[in-house]
C-alpha cells in the first residue's frame, strides 16, 4: 500500500487536529500542533520526496544549510516508520522520558497525542482496507497461496540501534555487512492462504516455523510502504508494555489478512517478535501460487533460496497448503537481551565448530526444543511443529506464558486460577507446566478466527465454501471430507476419546431431563 496523499482525505478530516491537555507543557514536534490533517500529511510526504531517512539523522545531513527536522523512512528495517508519522531528527531522551512520565496521568482513558496522530493519519489507509476487503481481487487472492521469505536480522536488535546511534561514522550498512561476515542469514521460505489473519499468521506460521515459543511475547506487523501497523488488542504478554511506547496506536490483527497488504510477488513487510529485544524479520512473496503448482525454486532473486535448491535438485518441490519447505539456521534463545546473553550475532560469530553456548540451551525455545547450536537447524522437526500449530487449536488471545511461583499454584499441568483469569471463561483455562503458567483453549476456536487442520485455509467471511466443523469430536475444522480424510491418521486418537466423552455427556444431560 502507498503511502496516502492530502488528496485522499476526505473534506471532514482535512481539518482534523490533534488535541492537548491542558496542563501539558512539554514540548512536541511542530508539525502536530494546531496544524490540520491536511498540513501533516504535506509535510510527512514531503519528507518522504525527500527520502529523509533515520541514517540521515544520524550522519546529521543538512538542507540548505539546516539540519533535517524529521525523518519518515527507517534504514534499520528499510520501511517507513509507524503510520508513516515524521520523527523528529534530534530529540531529547531524557525530556521524552519525563514527558511520557509525566503525561500518563493527564490523558488517563484519553487518547495521548502520539496515538491520536497515528489514527489520524490511519483514516485514508483504513479506508484503503475496506475497499479492498470487498474487492473480487481481494477474495481471489485469498483463496491463494503465498510463498513467503521470512529473513530474521539477528544483528537488528536494540543493541544493535544503540550502537548505530551512538557513532556519526557507522552505517547501517556497513554496521551490517560488518556483523555478517560468513553470509550468516537465518531464513525460512513458507506458504500459507492470503486470507489468513495476521494473528494466525502470527501463532500458526512465522512462530512455528522460526522456532519461537508459541502464545509467550507480544508482536507487530508493519507494512514497508505505508507504515500501517497490525498487533494483537488483547494481549498480555509480559513484553506488552512496550506497546504503548512504541506503537500507541494499531489495527487489530484478527479483522486484516496477508492479502490486505501483500499483494504480489515482491511486496514487503516487517514482523517483530517480542517487543521488548525486538527481533525483525524481514517478510517478502516469492511466489503466489494455486495447490500444486511447481514451486519456484530458480531465479527467485533470493540466493539463499537458490542454492538450497541447487542442493536438493532431484526433488520436485510442489506448492502445498500450509507448509515450511527450507530454512537455515536456529533463531535467537528467547529473551536474549533480558538474560544478559546480548546480541544473537554475538552468539553466530563463535562459529559453527562451537558447541558451548551455556546460557543459550537455557532459553526457552531453545530448552523446550532441544537446541543446542544454532547452527544445527533440524527442518523436520520444525516442519512437525508448524503441522501441529495448524492443526491444533489456537493461542489463547490473552493469560501469555508467564513464569510464576510454584508455590501458588500447585503441581504441574494441574488447573489452577491463573495470574490473568479475573474473568474466567469457559472455553479456557488456566495451565501450569512447571515454572510457566498460562491460559489454553479447551472449546474448538470461533468459526471467524478458524483455520482447516489439514490444509491451513481461513476462508473469506463471504466465502462459498465455509469451514465443518468435526461431527465426531467438534473440536477441529476441515474445508471438507477429503481434508478431513487426510489429516485422520493424526486426528484419530483424540478424535474418539473426545468423541467418547461428549456421547457421555449428551447421554448424562438426556438422563437428567428425563428425571426432571
């Protein structure tokens, strides 16, 4: 999606402005005050004529002799910034911290300025989505399959930007290319449908796939050209916090799909895993394909594709449903920056004769899976992981793991209270596996948010072809019988034992009210 021009607002909101409390004192970007949508959506253009960027910044350009007021573009992810809303260039960290400070009290149940001018400037992109939700294009593309390359920075860290920051004479570029000597990447090349939410896209795909721990950290998704911003609204994930700072405001990732913003092969996006060590992947389509057709797996301008293919060139690779087809490398022990383990690239430069990573094994993903070197990728059993998360429930949208006491819950995998259950549900509950605690779901996932367990598809609301629900057990949801026949052989087992027990349930609940 392009970045809106003045030209694409309506009469009403060309003279919307940003609001201030009226204690609020401290100092912000001239360009929100009491200047008119319209104005604001100049000068964001403007800068981005200019390709002001945040290496701009940094090298402190100057135009026509001044410094540059703001920047609109961030090389660190080669996109524009949330919403596309200019930053300033120079900014004082100490008074931005006071002022957050400081100011949360005075717009307590209001809408901070920061929030109200990225919604404002959301309004003509918003509008964008709409018109795109009901498109024949839009639906077609659905009904899709994307094949996406999803390249984690394992250099892009907040470690990675202090450092970049700090030096007039460092690049990101160059930064970069110094701290992937070796041609390290750590890449994965998915498929999946175009309607698939960002939130299944999110818990089903890109987590599995990657290696991180399902339903943990928080997560973003932005779009390169326009800045738009897709999160999860219900969150509570220990790293949730940094949400307010950093992304006041965002579009729920439940109501937008891949297809919404990836429209074909080339396009674009940033997703960011835990909010907190911020870890960016870099999300390009190489390919949007129907079921079956051969997969690309020449000349697709990616190298690292390439020469795995050029390896495994006596296998003809077709486009499946949801799948993983190749990757490389293990991605970042969980919590990397937060245990004191630093960047991920310091980890990668010991090199793959390395076999001592003490506090890496440690971490989360890397515990629960068996990791023991990043360099050590094991594809099947990523594979594995991505068919389960498809075929399964999902994530919970809110009661994240958390580490607790085990003193205040009891023993493990028994059902306790949870530290978020306030308002227990009863298609949840509360888990516990050792030190870690969190909310599962226990009923089959709304049709709205489902997804077939065999194939991954999540259907259009309008769609002809709506998911069935499992007649046997009414926990999972297939397009159709031949879906359902594939997936039998994984299925059975629990398929009859909890089929068995909702028999005995109907029966107990007939006797009942014939008693009665």
């Amino acid at each position: 999606m392009k970045f809106p021009d003045a030209s694409e607002l309506t009469e009403e909101e060309k003279n919307l402005k940003v609001s201030f409390a009226v204690k609020d004192i401290y100092p912000y970007p001239g360009f929100m005050v009491d200047q008119p949508l319209e104005v604001m959506i100049h000068i964001a253009n403007a800068c981005l004529l200019e390709k002001f960027s945040l290496q701009d910044a940094i090298d402190e350009k100057k135009v026509d002799g001044a410094d540059i007021p703001y920047y609109i573009w961030d090389n660190s992810y080669d996109g524009m910034v949330y919403w596309g809303v200019p930053q300033p260039a120079h900014e004082d960290q100490m008074q931005s911290m006071m002022k957050r400070m400081q100011t949360q009290f005075m717009y307590m149940g209001k809408e901070k300025p920061e929030a109200q001018v990225m919604r404002l400037f959301s309004l003509p992109t918003q509008r964008k989505l709409a018109r795109r939700s009901t498109s024949n294009e839009h639906k077609q593309l659905g009904e899709k399959l994307f094949v996406l390359k999803v390249s984690l920075c394992p250099f892009n860290t907040s470690e990675h930007c202090e450092i970049s920051r700090d030096s007039n004479t460092i690049t990101w570029a160059t930064e970069f290319r110094k701290r992937s000597e070796g041609k390290v990447r750590v890449w994965r090349l998915v498929s999946c449908y175009g309607n698939m939410t960002f939130a299944n896209l999110h818990d089903r795909i890109l987590g599995p796939a990657m290696g991180w721990v399902r339903h943990y950290h928080a997560y973003m998704f932005t779009d390169n050209e326009s800045g738009a911003c897709f999160g999860p609204k219900q969150t509570t994930a220990i790293d949730a916090m940094h949400i307010g700072q950093t992304i006041p405001y965002y579009l729920s990732d439940t109501k937008y799909s891949l297809c919404h913003v990836l429209r074909k092969t080339g396009d674009r996006m940033i997703y960011t895993y835990d909010l907190g060590d911020t870890w960016m992947h870099h999300i390009e389509v190489v390919q949007i394909a129907d079921l079956g057709d051969p997969l690309k797996t020449k000349n697709t301008g990616h190298q690292e594709i390439d020469m795995y293919f050029k390896m495994h060139s006596n296998e003809n690779f077709k486009v499946a449903a949801a799948q993983l087809y190749a990757g490389e490398l293990n991605c970042a022990p969980e919590d990397s920056l937060g245990c004191g383990m630093g960047c991920y690239g310091t980890l990668l430069k010991k090199g793959r004769e390395c076999k001592h990573y003490p506090k890496a094994v440690g971490a989360l993903n890397w515990k629960q899976f068996n990791i023991r070197n990043p360099y050590d990728f094991d594809l099947t059993a990523h594979q594995k992981r991505l068919k389960e998360a498809v075929g399964g429930r999902g994530s919970a949208k809110t009661g994240q793991k958390v580490f607790s006491s085990s003193t205040l819950f009891g023993d493990d995998n028994e059902e306790g209270p949870g530290i978020y259950d306030f308002n227990k549900k009863r298609s949840e509950k509360t888990l516990k596996s050792g030190d870690l605690v969190e909310k599962v779901r226990i009923k089959p996932d709304k049709k709205s948010n489902a997804v077939c367990s065999t194939c991954g598809r999540q259907p259009h609301p309008l769609s002809d072809a709506p998911l069935k629900l499992c007649t046997a057990c009414r926990a999972v949801w297939y397009c159709n019988a031949e879906c359902q026949r594939k997936h039998w052989k994984e299925h059975k087992a629990f398929c009859k034992k909890k089929g068995n027990k909702n028999r005995k349930k109907k029966q107990k609940g007939q006797k009942s009210k014939a008693s009665a």
